[in-house]
C-alpha cells in the first residue's frame, strides 16, 4: 500500500490558510460595509448626536420663550381686532336701530288710537304678572260658601229685606279714569237728603298716603238700577271711614248700626253666625256671604278690628255686616286671607262725632294693646293661654315718644278698667276713647284752641292684680300719621283701546 508523502501535507494546509483568509476578508468586507451603510443613513436623516451642555441648553431655552412671546402677540392683535369689529359692527347697529325708530310713526299718529295700556305699575310689576289676581275676585280662604243657601229661609229673608239700604260707590278722577269701587249702607234718610257710610278708601287718593283725591266724582248704585250723584261729606282716615251723601227724590229705606257691644264679646251665649251684604261692581247686584266671627286680631294694626270667616271681595269693601237677627253689627274691609271688620259701636260712635265736629278724636294714650281672647304669635302667649276668656287687654308696646312711659304701666300688664269703667276687648276700650275724645270737645267747643292742641287728659287705667290705677296724662289726639293703618293694594289697570275708544278695562292687584 503506498503511504502519503510531504508534499500532500504541505498541500492541504496551505488550502485551510487560503480558506481563514478568505472568510477574514469577507467579514472586514461586511464590517466595511455596514458601517458605510449606517453613516449614509445618519446622513440622509442628519441624525447627529447631541450635546447637551449648558450653553445649548440656554440656547433652546431662549429660542422656546421667543416663540411663546410671538405667539401670544399675536393673540393679543386678533382680540383686538375682534373688539374693534364688534365696537365698530355696535356703533353701526345702533346708528340703524336709530334710523328704524325715527321712521315709525308717532304715538299720536297710530298707537293713541289702538293701543294697550298698563296703568299703577312698573317693569318689574309687567314681569311678575304670574302673581297678579284678579282685583274683584273672592278669595280662596275658608270653607264657608259663599252663598245664603247655606242658612235658615228666615235669614235670607231679612238679607233681602235689608237689600235696598246696600248701594254700590264708585270714584272717578279726570273725568272718566276708575279711581276705587266699593259697597255702603243707607244710614240716614231725611226728605230727598240720603247719607251712606263707606270706607274712606273711596276718597283717597292713594292706599299709602291720607290725602283726598282731586277732582273725584262719586256716582251711586241703587238696588232699582238707578245712579245717582254723591258728594263726600265726612271722612276720616284714622279708622277709614267716610260719609257720601245724595239727593234722591224718592224716601230709601234705612238701616242703622247697632250700638250693642256684644259683637265684641266671645261668651258662649252670643251667637257667632253672620251675613255680609254688598254690590257688584259690574252687574251692582247684590252679594251676601255667610259665616261666623272667630276670636283672632286682624292682621291691620287696629285693635279695634275684629275677623269674620266670610269671603268677600273688594267690590265689597265698605258693605255691613249683619247679624243673623238682622241687626248691622259691623262694617266690612278687606284682606285676602281674612275678612277683618269695624265693630258698629264703633261706626256709630265715629259717626256721631263726625256729624258734631266733622271729625274723630280720640286720645293718643302711646298704649298699644291686644285683646287676651285672640290668636296668633305673640311675646305674652303664655300669658294668653293661662288666662282664657279673662276680660281685659294686654300691654304688648308702651311708645317710647308717648307718656304711658312715665305712667307706671309695663308691658305684659293685664288693664281692665278705664276711669272706673270695666271692658273686656280693645274694641270696647276704642269705644271708651272716643266717648272720652267726644266730651272734651263738648267742654271746650267754645275754647279759642278747639282742636286739642296744648290740652291735658288725665286717663286712669286699672291693672288686673294691682289695686289703685295708674294715670296717664294724654296732650294729643291720635290721627292717622300716628300708624301707617289700613293698606289697600293698589290696582293695576289694563285698558286697551280700538280706534280711540276703550273696548276693555281689566283690574289686578298683586297679592301674596
């Protein structure tokens, strides 16, 4: 067998070294070009490694808060701009807002002859009309019905035996513009001469001031349909009362106010039931309303006011209140949430005085008082609850310009007795000052100051628990300026008008 020479070993080896170099060249070759290959791609892209060093840092730092600067420069010319558009685009809309007025025609020339008008409001007024009620409605309060069916067939024939004594009043200013609608009663008949007592209402020139209105003119409604035209005789604003009076050639039936105080009191034997009487103010019909009285102060700041259940409305306002014997036992005012009313004896009392002196008087005492029977939230309840049915009043305020301050008297203090004369309300008491008020102008009607100015009344009043009376020495008479007493709401009338005359005339008020 022959064996393998030098020769071939030195063969084979230099072919292995051929084929290391030949891969060494390969990979220097794909090293090479690799690396060429990522910076043609750092080239193309200009994908360069940054630096981050101070100095550039500052640099891009600079050129950030440039551009910020830029930008809000820019923003701050394009409001502008905007608020120069919209001044100027308002300086033109009002220019031809202007021009569109001046071209309408003028109120004389159209609007005075169709036109609607809103009277005794404002603009607030116009945006709240959802509160606004119809002026002569009934009110909702109560769950008596207004009707007479209601009561005994002998009650509503005394209702409308006393039917003619009850007219309808109306007040008229500048001619034809409604001023106030309300109800009254005959109370005395003489010949052709007639007088009707009303509330003062009728003449006044607004609810909120004591001022007679100017240029009235009074027309009366009787039962038979017939008008008539009344003049105001007395009127006085401290308990809102006036008397109208008209010629009539025909003798009316009269009805006077009862003198009897029992109306005032609340023992169980008296008898609570009562009818309203009055008119309507369209149709001038008669309207009654049932119901009882209740023991609970008016929510007016008069003592003397007393509340019944029935519903009236304000057209009969100024209408009696009757008994169910058929007595007039009050005189009616008027509040959405109650129906308050003056005692007669009171009316009567006021009435005399007015035909004697052509006013009230009363003396000012600087008391103010609340009867112990009624209701309602009050600083001496406890006291009202510990002593049901006691006779008297209670001291709730002592005025601080009056001079009960230096009388001795207290709030809280029970007085039951004036000069020596037991009552038991603050009605009675009201009819205790006017008979004092009337006897001191009958002493000094020849007195050359008649009208009670520098006078002195000395009043004793007697204090429940206390023996002796304390004195208050009264130098003035109480007039309406005393309290703003008695608030009417006002109306607000809407009339509209079709070629120069008035087609309708509606009446609101604003009540809560």
């Amino acid at each position: 067998m022959p064996s393998l020479s030098d020769g071939d070993s030195s063969s084979s080896g230099d072919k292995s070294n051929t084929n290391d170099q030949r891969r060494d060249l390969t990979e220097v070759t794909q090293n090479e070009s690799g690396e060429l290959s990522t910076l043609m791609e750092q080239r193309a892209y200009n994908l360069r490694s940054r630096k981050d060093d101070s100095v550039t840092l500052q640099r891009r730092s600079e050129f950030a808060r440039q551009r910020e600067q830029q930008r809000t420069q820019r923003r701050i010319e394009r409001e502008k701009a905007e608020e120069e558009k919209i001044r100027e685009y308002m300086k033109k809309a009002s220019k031809r807002m202007k021009e569109m007025i001046d071209r309408l025609p003028k109120r004389s020339e159209v609007d005075m002859e169709n036109r609607t008008e809103i009277i005794n409001t404002d603009t607030s007024g116009v945006m709240q009309m959802e509160k606004w009620r119809r002026y002569f409605e009934i009110p909702d309060f109560g769950n008596l019905e207004t009707t007479l069916k209601g009561a005994s067939w002998a009650v509503e024939d005394l209702a409308l035996q006393v039917a003619p004594s009850v007219v309808g009043l109306q007040s008229i200013t500048d001619g034809d513009k409604d001023h106030f609608f309300c109800s009254g009663a005959i109370v005395e008949s003489s010949g052709e001469c007639q007088k009707i007592v009303t509330v003062a209402n009728l003449v006044k020139k607004c609810p909120d001031t004591d001022e007679l209105a100017e240029g009235l003119t009074i027309t009366v409604y009787l039962q038979n349909h017939e008008t008539c035209k009344g003049h105001l005789l007395y009127h006085d604003f401290f308990y809102n009362i006036c008397v109208i009076e008209i010629q009539y050639p025909v003798h009316l039936p009269k009805q006077g106010f009862s003198s009897n105080t029992e109306v005032a009191s609340f023992d169980e034997g008296c008898s609570r039931d009562v009818v309203t009487l009055g008119r309507d103010k369209d149709t001038h019909a008669l309207v009654v309303s049932t119901g009882k009285i209740i023991p609970k102060s008016s929510i007016f700041d008069c003592e003397e006011l007393l509340v019944s259940t029935c519903k009236i409305s304000k057209a009969e306002v100024g209408g009696p209140l009757m008994s169910f014997d058929g007595n007039f036992i009050g005189l009616n005012y008027y509040h959405h949430k109650e129906t308050p009313f003056i005692p007669s004896f009171i009316v009567l009392k006021c009435l005399q005085q007015l035909k004697l002196f052509r006013k009230v008087v009363r003396p000012w005492h600087g008391l103010q008082v609340r009867t112990l029977f009624t209701e309602g939230p009050s600083a001496f309840d406890s006291v009202q609850t510990n002593l049901p049915r006691t006779p008297g009043v209670i001291i709730e305020k002592i005025q601080d310009q009056s001079s009960a301050k230096a009388s001795g008297l207290n709030e809280g203090d029970i007085i039951n007795r004036v000069n020596g004369t037991y009552f038991s309300n603050a009605a009675e008491l009201g009819g205790i000052l006017l008979d004092i008020g009337t006897l001191y102008l009958l002493e000094h009607q020849n007195s050359t100051q008649p009208d009670g100015s520098n006078m002195a009344i000395s009043i004793k009043f007697g204090v429940r628990g206390h023996e002796g009376e304390k004195t208050i020495v009264v130098d003035k008479f109480a007039s309406s300026g005393i309290r703003n007493r008695w608030p009417f709401p006002k109306p607000i009338i809407i009339q509209k008008y079709r070629n120069g005359k008035k087609v309708l005339e509606e009446w609101y008020a604003m009540e809560s």
